[in-house]
C-alpha cells in the first residue's frame, strides 16, 4: 500500500509541483516551425525549469508534440507541468504592443518593428521595396510610409512580414473614414499627398497650434502654382535631418524631392505623418498666407506673411539669430 501511495504522489508531483523556476515573470518565445525537441531546447537553454524530466513525461501524457504553437507564452514562478503546457498547447499567447511614432525612414520603420515581431528588418524592408507587392494595396515604395498611421498596436509575435503589412493595410482603411476622406477630397488631395504634406508639416513644426495655419500656407501655394520651397525636403533629399542652416549649395540638389526645383508635392511623405499632422491638413487654416519663417528666438514658433517683402525682413532676422549662434550648417 505504502509504494502505490508514494507512486501515485510522484505522478501527482510531476504534474502539479512547481517546475518553472523563474526571479519574475518571464516570456518564452517559441519560433514558427518549431517542434517539442525544440521548446525542450529553448526551456534548457534559459535554464526556465527545475525538471526537465517532469516536463517530458507530462508533454507526452497530454500529447503536447502535435500541438505545438508558435508565439510569445507568458510564464509565472512557480508554474507546474500541467498549468505550463495547457497553455503552450492552446496556442494562447500573450500579444506584445508595438508602438512608432517619429519615425523617418523605412528603415527606422523596419528595426523598430522587427525588434517586436518574429519578422526581421530584411524582410519588413524588403516587402516595403517590392513595388509589384505594395500595388496590390495601392502604394509604391516611394508612398508606402503613408500606410502607416503611428499608434500602439498589439501583434501575436509570431507576426511575419506580410502579416504585418495585411495588418497596418486594416488600420489604413479604419483611419481612413467617410469624414475623413471627405475633407481630403474638399482640399482637393488624395489621401497620399495629404500624409506627403502632413509629413513636411510635422518637419516643419513641433507646435500643435502651428500645424494648421503652415498647412494653410502649403494649400495655398498649392493653388497658385507656387514651389513649396520646404526645407525640409531637401534634407530629406539630401539624406541629411541634422542639416539646421539650409545654404544655396542645399538647393541645387537633383531630385524630385526638391521642392525648390520642381513645382507641387514631392512623390512621396519624407516621415511617417502624425496623426496631428494629418488633421491639420485636413483641417488647415483659411488665410492669406503664403510664407513663414521662424522666429529669431529659435522657440520654434514661426511668423506667417502674406508677402514676400515682409517674409524676407523675417528671414532676415532668423540668419542674423543663426550667425550670432555661429550656426553655418
């Protein structure tokens, strides 16, 4: 009687005794394709159990080995055999929160998101890229940044690129309402060109307040044929947001995102657009504006003119507020 009673506590120990022996909560990320040899593997490696045999026979009793799911699994200290691999099993994972904002580039784009996500950079970058890819969506590589509307989103980690992509398309669309595209058709641009606008605008400006009355000047330089003149697309033409002084030599850069050169919306956004940005847009100001400059305070704010002599006394002052700083470039 006595060994049934000590075999039947053994059993009952290899299922329900703690194993996970962990300092605090922990994830396991178990990769697409994998197998149990493989999570056995990952468990020794990160040293997440305090018997491996236990584990083997339980994942065996409850036939773990064809229901193995890739993904990100929450583990707690202390976790027994039974509570761990019900959880493993059920494909149940725990979704991580992605968030961008301020991202200026595909690349920026790509690490960022990769770091969250099963995907890797090279892959993100590379469907960014397939032009053949991105026309089933509608974008091209030069305006697949305007898919993208920065926020907080939870992914099943074991997201892959085109998942990715299928994803942010969904978020496109929801953004994108009635109202919305409504106002992009009164203002007479597509929902591309108001995220390309939308994204000088936020280069253009860090205040809030601004971003509508600047996005007003745009429209209406627009309208009369008039170079935008932004400097921030020749930084980005340049490959340079560092640059603070933009000089003559900056302008004469070839490229269709020279908005000193070539007349209208460069082809695409040169950041990813915020969302503040796109309402300004959308909701720009009514004025006769038709130029800006910041002030000499260097506090970020801007003066608006409606002509060119009254900017250029403006301007002046900001290049004088720059040589006293012994700001060149």
């Amino acid at each position: 009687m006595i060994p049934v009673t000590i075999r039947v506590y053994q059993l009952y120990s290899m299922v329900f005794a703690p194993n996970v022996i962990i300092s605090e909560n922990t994830y396991l990320f178990i990769p697409t394709g994998s197998n149990l040899d493989s999570v056995r593997q990952i468990l020794l490696d990160n040293r997440l159990l305090k018997n491996i045999k236990s584990f083997n026979w339980v994942a065996e009793k409850k036939n773990y080995k064809t229901h193995v799911y890739p993904g990100r699994y929450k583990l707690a200290n202390r976790m027994n055999n039974n509570d761990l691999i019900n959880k493993l099993r059920s494909g149940n994972q725990d979704p991580v929160q992605l968030v961008f904002h301020n991202i200026r580039t595909k690349e920026q784009l790509s690490a960022r998101v990769s770091l969250h996500i099963e995907a890797d950079s090279v892959n993100i970058i590379n469907l960014l890229n397939n032009e053949q890819y991105l026309s089933r969506f509608g974008f091209t590589p030069q305006t697949v940044t305007s898919l993208f509307i920065p926020n907080t989103y939870e992914f099943n980690w074991n997201t892959d690129a085109a998942g990715f992509l299928k994803r942010m398309t969904g978020e496109y669309q929801r953004f994108w309402n009635e109202e919305r595209k409504r106002k992009a058709e009164q203002i007479g641009l597509t929902l591309i060109e108001v995220s390309t606008l939308a994204s000088i605008i936020d280069e253009e400006s860090f205040w809030e307040e601004e971003k509508s009355i600047i996005a007003g000047v745009y429209l209406n330089r627009l309208r009369r044929g008039i170079r935008l003149q932004a400097d921030p697309t020749i930084k980005f033409a340049i490959g340079d947001f560092a640059i603070r002084r933009v000089l003559k030599n900056h302008l004469e850069v070839d490229s269709p995102y020279n908005t000193y050169k070539y007349a209208g919306l460069p082809p695409g956004p040169i950041v990813i657009s915020s969302i503040s940005g796109i309402e300004a847009v959308l909701n720009a100001e009514k004025h006769n504006y038709l130029y800006f400059c910041a002030k000499e305070d260097m506090s970020g704010y801007h003066y608006f003119s409606k002509t060119l002599t009254q900017h250029n006394r403006y301007a002046r002052l900001y290049q004088q507020a720059l040589n006293r700083q012994k700001i060149w470039k």
